[in-house]
C-alpha cells in the first residue's frame, strides 16, 4: 500500500523541541521519491556506516529490500539476534564507531534485550534499527507487535518510534549522534513498516544542528553538574604535587578518546605516578612499564588493591567506582579519606557522566566532561616529580611477594589455564599486526585479563557491567570485521561459549577469520569457586554436559583441533594462531582451578584470598 504524504506546512526555519528550544533544519530534497526504506540506507551510507549486522523478518522487510540494491554495506547475517547485538558491540569497541543492528519486531527486536543492556553498562554505541507493525495496527496485538519502546527505555540513552516518513532521517542522524554524545551507549529506532514502506512526497525534515533531543530515559536525563571546571583542575592539580603516595585509577572513560592512553601516560610519567586499571580500562596503560599495577578489584593484583588502599590521593579517570572494582565502598581508600579531610590527598574523580559522579564513593574534587580534555588541561599544573623512591619501593615489594606468575609448563601434570594464556601472550607479542582479545564471562575472563600482557589500548574487548557469557564469539567476529588487519582472539570458557557457539558458522560463511580458544574444565568454573566457599562445595548444577566442541566447530565449517597434553601447549597454540582462516583450539584444563586473588562481597580490597587454601579456612 503506498502512503501519500500531506504537504508539509513550513513556517520559517525552526521547530520546536520536546524541551522548548528550537531545532533548526534544513529541507532536504535529495530524498524525495525514495521510499522509507531507501532512506534510512541513504542516511545510514551519510553516516559512514560500513557494515549492519541483523536479521530480516516481516516488519522490516522494505528496509531489506532496498539494501538488496544498496552497494554501500557489508551485511553480516548471525544465527541469532543477540549475536547480531554482540556483534556491534564488539565493531564499536574496536573502531570507535557505533555499531548498526538491523532487526524485525516483536522477538526480533527483544532478543537485542541483553546487548543493549551490556553496552548501557559498558558505555558502547550502539544504534539498533527494528522493524514495527504500521502505525494503523499499532496498539492492537497485532502478529510479532511488542512494545519496544517501553521495554527498551531502561536499557537505551534513547529511543523513539518514526511515525512520519518526514522525520525519519532527521531521527536517524538524531540516534548517532546521541550514542556518541557524551558516554556512549545503545539508542533504537523503531520503524513501521508503512513508514518504510511510503515514498516521500515532499521534501524531508533533517536538522542541521547539534542540539540533540531530550533524553527519554529517566536515568540519564539530568542537567550538567554547575562546577567551575577550571578551578577544579587546578585544585586537583594541587593535591597531586602535594601528594605522597599517589595512585591512579583509570577506567574504560581513557579510552574513548584515541588520545586518551597517550596522555594518561604523560601525567604518569610526569608525576611518577602508579597506574591501575579497572577491567574494561584495560590496555589504556602498557603492563610492561615499571609504573603499572595492572587490574585491580575482586580478581585484581595484591599489589593494585594494597596501592590504593594505602594511597594518600587517588584520581579515578573514567572510572564508575563499581563494586567489582573496589570491595567494600565504606573501606574504600582510607588513607586517601583520611588525607582528604586535612586537604593533603584525598579522590579526584574525572568522568564526563555526571549520574557516575559521587554515586558510590564521595570525591573531594571532581572534574566533569571528556576525560582526556580534562587531563590534557591538567598537565599545564602538575610538577614535574622524577621519582618517588619510598612509594615505589613499596609498590615494587609488593609485586616481589605477591607477584601474577603461572605454574611454568615444566612443573605441570595437568594444563593450567593461566599458563595457557601467559604463552598465548609470549606467542602473539611476536606477532607483526596488533592482537585483540575478547572474552566470555567466567573464569577464563579473569585469568585472561591477569595473564595476557597488556600493552596496546582497546586490545580487550569483554562484557563488564553485565557479565554476559556468550558475548566473546559474536564480539570477535564484529570486531574482526571492524579490524581485518587484526589477530582476533576470542578466549572462551566451555559454559560461556555454548551459550552462543552457534554463531561460529557466521565465521565461516563470511570468511572472518577469527581464532577461538576454548579453555574446558567441564563446569561453570566462577559458579563452582563460589559454591565451595560460601555453600560447603554444595556444587549445584553447575556442570554440564559438553558437546564435542571440535566436531561442532568441523560441522560448522570452521578447522579445529584438541589440546590434551602438557608437552603440546606450545605447538598447538602456534596452530592456532598461524591457521589460515577461522579456527578453534579446545583445550583440557585442570578442573577446580580458583581465580585467585579473590575479593569476596563485603571485604575491604586488601583482604583478599591470596591461595586457594584459604578458600577452605575462609569457610570455617
């Protein structure tokens, strides 16, 4: 059915918006007589997008239907929508673009449920394009109708439904533009499919401005915290010349910017200072330099959680103070409180998300906007300190009794995990092009981010906030399309990947040729950890049965091959990643291999678990 467009009555250059300001627009002629479909392919090619991952279905058939002539796009189809979710997170995370999902309605556009809640938590742009049934049967149950967007408000910056072909492209630019402002993150776009489907009259509505629409969500719609930001540099420039014992403690906010790494470097070198990363601040500072503490937090380094706990002055860049990263909020940093109340230390907080700020732990100083602007400025006021001789002999004792070292192969009679990924490291590290880990949740998750080296930034791609197994193949594959050039890892756990194995055969139908090491322990390794400790090792359906993760991967069309011998490892490793092609690698591990250091729930960060005979004596 075609939808006449009434003329659009003009009345001067602006319109107003839901907040009272006026948009400016221009009128845009260049897309009268496309369809709706052809429009949001057009607007998408304005954007610069370069690859879609999504799924086709009834609603959003005309949008299909004019990518079949559209060039512009390279089109990856999953096996499944959330795969497609992941699949942009991963192409975000490593291309600093927003990465575009095309889905149909109802389940089509609910199963991008947990991806879009992922790239809320890890602040990941997302723009997500679904299918809706006509604006006539909207409201009336009709076949695969679902309230998208109020079930999508939570777990979105923004989202809005077209009702108008008019409109469509100005709200299409309005969702990027929105999931790069400020923190990035998901918005959705709902498209009916009469919109899609009229062809437009007149001509189109596209602003050409930067003010963007106001926020639906309720979490994130707040004004911008009134603070002299000058002032507040300068002020946290203060407390960091006169600091004794300070440390740094950066956050993925590092590295949105491409700068980011280069100057959080420059204020470490400049200042001596120590450098901890939380999980997704991962790679913003290279491991190798004498100033780093790696990760801290729950499965941090003893050395990263004792640094802070004994810090005068902690600077938090980017960092959201979750409460995996810093155990008890209440006996977070008590030397640096301490010394916040005398004006001698105390936290500085650098976050361009206000709700982030003073949310869990309370800051003497904060600095509100873009991290790296804000510490590009910074620099201009901070003393030069050649070294600091005391605080860093300590930090180096610390790393002496306390150190992250595997089992060598040698003095193993089963495979170690940790092993595994210490010579997967050794092994890439020779490597001529830059390696990109991504990662499931569980076990495997944490042993990779404490025994991979890390030194180039967005080299970790992972699910933080949301711990969502299954989120390492499909992020591997988005971002092996995003960097071809890339050695793409995906480090997985046996539970984790089965949760979204099936997305293999996208790999070798594409050609995306990304490596897949499996580390099997034949259980839920993270649940199992816990359940000893806190339920006598009551270990509650917490193992599964395996399938044969090689004859999948064979079936699927992808070359594997098995890991069962100590004297093997490095051979098989060096498979792997010389395989032309996608490739798997499932490894036998030991079973009941604890994650250790272990903060558990309610603990300071420097009680922690240091072996795993404690996990029995913490029990009693």
């Amino acid at each position: 059915m075609k939808h006449r467009v009434v003329p659009v009555r003009l009345s001067g250059s602006s319109i107003s918006t839901k907040s009272g300001g006026q948009l400016k627009y221009t009128l845009d002629r260049s897309l009268m007589s496309m369809t709706g479909g052809q429009i949001v392919c057009e607007m998408l090619r304005r954007q610069e997008v370069d690859s879609i991952f999504g799924y086709p279905g009834g609603a959003i058939l005309p949008v299909f239907d004019a990518l079949h002539s559209c060039p512009h796009f390279r089109f990856i189809l999953p096996r499944h929508e959330q795969g497609a979710g992941h699949m942009a997170q991963g192409y975000a995370r490593t291309s600093r673009k927003p990465g575009v999902v095309l889905t149909t309605s109802g389940p089509g556009a609910t199963n991008l449920i947990t991806p879009l809640q992922d790239a809320l938590k890890d602040g990941t742009p997302l723009v997500v394009l679904t299918g809706e049934v006509p604006t006539y049967a909207m409201g009336t149950d009709a076949f695969q109708e679902a309230d998208v967007i109020g079930i999508t408000g939570p777990c979105t910056k923004w989202n809005t439904v077209v009702r108008d072909i008019r409109d469509l492209a100005t709200q299409i630019n309005d969702a990027f533009r929105i999931a790069m402002s400020g923190r990035p993150g998901p918005v959705l776009v709902a498209l009916p499919k009469d919109v899609t489907s009229a062809v437009l009259e007149t001509p189109a509505r596209v602003a050409s401005s930067q003010c963007l629409p106001k926020l639906n969500n309720p979490v994130l719609r707040f004004d911008a915290l009134k603070a002299n930001r000058s002032a507040s540099i300068k002020r946290s420039a203060d407390l960091i010349n006169k600091a004794e014992r300070p440390v740094l403690y950066a956050g993925n906010g590092v590295l949105s910017c491409a700068e980011g790494p280069k100057v959080l470097a420059q204020l470490a070198e400049t200042a001596c200072i120590p450098v901890a990363t939380s999980l997704l601040g991962i790679g913003c500072f290279d491991e190798n330099d004498p100033k780093s503490l790696q990760m801290l937090g729950m499965h941090g380094t003893a050395y990263a959680n004792k640094a802070i706990q004994a810090a005068d002055l902690v600077i938090a860049l980017g960092a959201r103070f979750d409460d995996r990263a810093i155990g008890d909020p209440d006996r977070f940093a008590p030397v640096a409180r301490a010394a916040g109340k005398d004006q001698r230390g105390g936290i500085i907080h650098f976050e361009i998300h206000p709700p982030h700020i003073n949310k869990i732990i309370q800051c003497n100083e904060f600095v509100q906007g873009d991290v790296t602007a804000g510490l590009t400025e910074l620099l201009h006021h901070v003393q030069k300190v050649e070294s600091r001789p005391e605080w860093m002999g300590q930090i180096s004792k610390w790393k002496k009794t306390f150190p992250i070292k595997p089992t060598p192969p040698k003095q193993m009679t089963q495979i170690s995990p940790e092993c595994v990924i210490r010579l997967l490291s050794d092994l890439t590290e020779k490597l001529s092009k830059q390696t990109i880990i991504t990662t499931g949740v569980g076990s495997h998750q944490m042993w990779a981010a404490q025994f991979f080296r890390w030194t180039a930034n967005r080299s970790l791609i992972t699910s933080g906030g949301a711990g969502t197994m299954g989120f390492g193949l499909p992020a591997a594959i988005g971002a092996q399309v995003a960097r071809p050039d890339a050695m793409v890892i995906d480090i997985d756990g046996d539970a984790s990947l089965s949760m979204s194995m099936q997305e293999m055969a996208v790999a070798a139908e594409f050609g995306i040729n990304i490596k897949i090491l499996v580390l099997n322990n034949n259980e839920q390794a993270m649940v199992t950890q816990w359940q000893a400790l806190d339920y006598d090792k009551r270990y509650s359906h917490a193992h599964q049965r395996n399938p044969d993760f090689v004859k999948v991967a064979d079936g699927m069309g992808i070359k594997a091959q098995r890991l069962d011998a100590v004297s093997d490892i490095t051979d098989k490793l060096e498979w792997l990643i010389r395989s032309e092609g996608p490739a798997l690698l499932e490894v036998k591990v030991e079973e009941k291999v604890p994650v250790l250091p272990w903060v558990t729930p309610g603990k300071a960060l420097d009680e922690m678990i240091i072996n795993a005979s404690q996990i029995d004596t913490s029990r009693k």
